[in-house]
C-alpha cells in the first residue's frame, strides 16, 4: 500500500519536490488573478452595452402571489423573474407594447406625460378637500354609471344605473375588464379604492362638476378624471372593430409604405353628430385631394344599403397617406384608430379632452398632427401645403408614429395609465372600511350574470352576433 504525505501529497518513502509550496503558491495565485481580470472584462463590457437607462424597479416591495393567465390578454400575469431584469431599461414598442406588467417606475419612465391629465385632477381635488364617500353616489344620472369597488386586489360592482344592453352595456363591460386587467397583471400592490365611472358621451351632461371618472370632459369641468376609453379593450361594433389589439395588428399586417399610400385625404361618418361634419364635407367637396363621403346608419350597428359601398373601416384608413378627424356627440371615438396610423392628421383641436390630447403638437420640430379651423374653412390650403411639401407631411407623421402608436397608445400605455389613476385616486380619497366588499358582487360573478340565460349558436364566434336571450 503507498501511503501519502498529507503535507506534500507525495508517496511516504519518496523523494519531496524540489520546488519550494511557497513559489507553487505564487503560480496558484497568479492563474487565479489572471481569471479574475479576464472575468471582470466580460461583466464590464457587457454592461456598457446595455440602454442607459436608471431606475427600472419600483421601489414598492413586489407580491408574487398571481398565478393565474388573464382572460384576454394571451400573457401570463408577471412572476417574481420580474424583478430581476437588469436595472437599465427602457421602452421598446416592439418588445413591450403588449406587455401590461410593466412596473409602476418602468411605466413612469416610459409614459410620465401621459399621467399629466391624472395629475391635473388630484391636483384639483386636492385643493378641494379630497373625495368623500357621499360624492360616489351615482343616483343623479340615469344611465350609464357604475359605483365599484378594489379591496385586496378583488373588483366588487356595488351599483348601476341603467346599462342599455346595445350601447352602455357593452362600454361598462370593456371599463370593467380593462379595470380587472390592470388589477390582476400589475407587479406593484394595488390600492384598495371606492370610485364611481360613467361610459356615457356626457358623464356630466348638467354640466355641475360633479366628481366622477368619465370617457370625456370639457375644460371647466374640473372635478372629471378621465380614465382610458372603452376601446382600449375592444369595441365590438357588429364586428366593424373588434379589440384593440387586434385592430393593432392588422394595421402592421396591412399598412402600405409611405410611398404606396393613397396621396389623398379621407373621412368617413355619419354628418348629423354635429354641424362641424357638414362644414367638412361642404369643405372637400369637389377637391382633387378629397376621398370624403358622409354615410348613413339604418340602425346603431349597420349602415344604410347606399353606405355600404363607400365605407371604409379602420384598418383600411391606414392605406391614405392624410386622415381628417373630427369630433362626434362630443369626444371622438375613432382618433385613437387613426393615430395608429402612419399618416398625417389633420383636425381642429379637440374640444372635447382625453388623457393624450396634451401630447399633441401643432407646430415645430416635434408637430404631430395639422391643426384647422373649427369650421374646416382652411382645410383646402392646408392640403395644398402638405401636398407642395411631401417631406414635412412625412414628417410630422413620423413624429405621430412615435408619440402614439408606439408610445402612449400602446397596450401597455393604457395599463399603466389605469393603475397610475388608482394610486393618485387614493391619495385624495379615503380607505374603504374592511367589510366594504359586502356591499358588492365580485365581478367574475357579476359578469357571469349577463350569459346564464344566453344562447350561442354552433359555429364561428361571428356567430355571436345572433344570439337568443332565452325568456
């Protein structure tokens, strides 16, 4: 048997080596540095080619406790891997458009003007002594309000008013599932909040300003908050538009390069909303740059059998290179269809306020859409103009692309904007006492409610459109 010498490592009865421990110390520890610094070079290089970017994390602590797959969103809700990005990040819209689990500080970073209207309604509830709970009461408007409840990260509907099953229902449904959307995907905890919301064209049609989240508002009403539009989650429309995200989508799918596009300017819609429409068409009529039509409705969700041939849908908006908006009842509904667009806007500025109106540009470097009259009287120049100057017209809508369609229209925009709401909502209002959930139904409960008597025909789900309420 050989035995070795615990201190040499050599056999007992051997010869030790010549070599003194301490040099094959010195050789041990310079392969070691050697390593190091090769390791050190890596990591440094690595980290200089990362965006630079700074806070990235929120600095709430993080909850890893959802684990369930959003209805509708085709992600899963974010897991604790969320926190360990790297802590240089910013937005990429072809990364993280859809992604609707950015934090609380990546959604500050990427989006902060996007809040300012969010802002701007704490700031005057603030001044005003906050919000109490007597202001929630939704009794004065007959229609289309609804009193909800977040407690523990669980949605309770505690009142309606009256829903029309074609219109409102449909608008409260799409508010109340972007609401549970940004509830259940969010990696930040979520206040526990008591609020009020009115999907109708006019939340305050008496024009009192009274407290309430609303699609739309008018400058002196100052007490509205705006909240992100119905649409956002889909607009159904007799399957004339569909989700946004898919709406988004085929746009990318469908859209023509700049030069492909058809040079002249469109509008479709129906002239009776307002009497701004009928200047519109009066405007265009007769202009060699004019693909302007008013059509007709036989109902609320068809056109008139002459309409039908003229129309126009959203995705096919994009392949015209100039786009006029216009106003409806009172906001417009269809501004944020074209400013997913590659196109040049044109229109008067808006009388009626959303979230991103503050990020339109009407001049400078960074114009973002073509301001006119509000009668449309100067619309004929300004088309001579853009048309005089392709280079301009391009580029102001370039500049669109990137503060809209890529930017504060995204997916990921709206999500973020709704839980930015949450937080400055409870900052100005009060903390619902703990049993407040049992005045409600929780929504998954109360979403269920409008299908137990429902009949779905076999076949597509285009099919919906034909279905029986069973009596």
């Amino acid at each position: 048997m050989v035995r070795y010498n615990s201190i040499r490592y050599a056999p007992f009865g051997t010869k030790p080596s010549t070599t003194s421990w301490a040099s094959k110390q010195r050789v041990g520890f310079l392969v070691l540095a050697f390593f190091i610094a090769i390791a050190v070079s890596i990591a440094s290089y690595a980290e200089s080619t990362l965006p630079v970017v700074q806070n990235d994390f929120p600095t709430e602590p993080f909850s890893p406790s959802i684990t369930t797959t959003v209805t509708g969103t085709g992600r899963p809700t974010p897991t604790a891997d969320r926190v360990l990005k790297p802590t240089r990040w910013s937005f990429d819209s072809q990364r993280d458009s859809n992604d609707y689990g950015l934090s609380a500080s990546q959604c500050d970073l990427a989006f902060q003007p996007l809040f300012e209207e969010i802002s701007r309604a704490a700031s005057f509830a603030r001044n005003n002594g906050g919000v109490s709970p007597t202001e929630l009461n939704i009794s004065w408007t007959k229609k289309g309000a609804v009193h909800a409840l977040i407690q523990d990260r669980q949605l309770y509907i505690l009142s309606t008013t009256e829903l029309e099953s074609g219109f409102l229902l449909p608008r409260a449904i799409a508010i109340l599932q972007s609401i549970y959307r940004a509830i259940l995907t969010s990696p930040n905890p979520v206040p526990n909040i008591e609020f009020s919301f009115s999907v109708s064209d006019y939340a305050d049609p008496n024009h009192v300003n009274k407290t309430i989240w609303a699609l739309t508002r008018l400058a002196s009403e100052e007490s509205t908050w705006l909240m992100s539009d119905f649409a956002y989650f889909s607009w159904p429309m007799n399957g004339l538009i569909g989700s946004y995200a898919t709406v988004r989508s085929r746009i990318s799918e469908r859209e023509p390069a700049w030069k492909d596009k058809i040079d002249k300017a469109v509008w479709r819609g129906s002239v009776k909303p307002n009497k701004a429409r009928q200047d519109l068409i009066n405007a265009a009529e007769g202009k060699d740059w004019s693909d302007v039509r008013g059509i007709e409705w036989s109902s609320a969700k068809n056109l008139t059998k002459a309409s039908r041939k003229y129309a126009v849908s959203v995705v096919d908006h994009c392949a015209y290179k100039y786009l006029i908006g216009t106003e409806g009842r009172s906001y417009s509904g269809r501004l944020k269809y074209l400013q997913n667009c590659h196109s040049t806007l044109l229109m008067p500025p808006p009388t009626w306020i959303e979230p991103h109106h503050s990020l339109l540009v009407s001049s400078g470097r960074e114009q973002n859409y073509v301001p006119l009259n509000q009668n449309y009287s100067d619309l004929d120049e300004k088309m001579k103009d853009l048309l005089a100057t392709p280079d301009k017209a391009r580029s102001i809508a370039d500049n669109a692309v990137k503060t809209f369609k890529d930017g504060v229209l995204t997916p990921a925009a709206q999500t973020c904007y709704w839980r930015r709401m949450f937080r400055e909502w409870r900052d100005i209002s009060f903390e619902p006492d703990a049993d407040a959930w049992k005045r409600g139904t929780p929504f998954e409960t109360w979403i269920i409610t409008f299908v137990e008597n429902v009949e779905v025909p076999a076949g597509k789900p285009e099919n919906l459109a034909r279905c029986n309420v069973r009596r």
